[in-house]
C-alpha cells in the first residue's frame, strides 16, 4: 500500500491536489489503517487513472466566460 505522497507522485499530482480532490470526493479510493494513517492501493489508483482518463472524440470544452 502506499503512502500519499507516493499515490501523489503516482498520479502526478501534488499532495495538496490529491487532499483537495480527496475533500471533493474525486480522488481515487484510499484505506485509513487503524493506526490513522491513509493508504492508497497501487491497484485502485491504476484502475482511476484508467477511468479518468482522456479518449478520443470526447466532448468539446464549451466555450469560455
């Protein structure tokens, strides 16, 4: 299990980004082991980046402003 700093390097954020979408609800699924501290499965976060990621003729950014 990793740490979230090595989820964060992982998914190529920063911890705080990753703390931020983890608030929002956005971040992939983390464990908090009975010690407290919060785990991420290198699996889990594979499998969120898969789902998140971009595809090919997806929709268009709408229009700024």
């Amino acid at each position: 299990m990793l740490t979230k700093r090595e989820a964060a390097k992982l998914l190529g954020v920063s911890t705080s980004t990753l703390d931020r979408m983890r608030r929002a609800g956005t971040a992939p699924p983390s464990t908090r082991l009975p010690s407290g501290h919060l785990r991420f499965r290198k699996g889990d976060l594979r499998a969120w980046l898969t789902e998140h990621r971009e595809r090919p003729g997806g929709p268009e950014p709408g229009p700024a402003g």
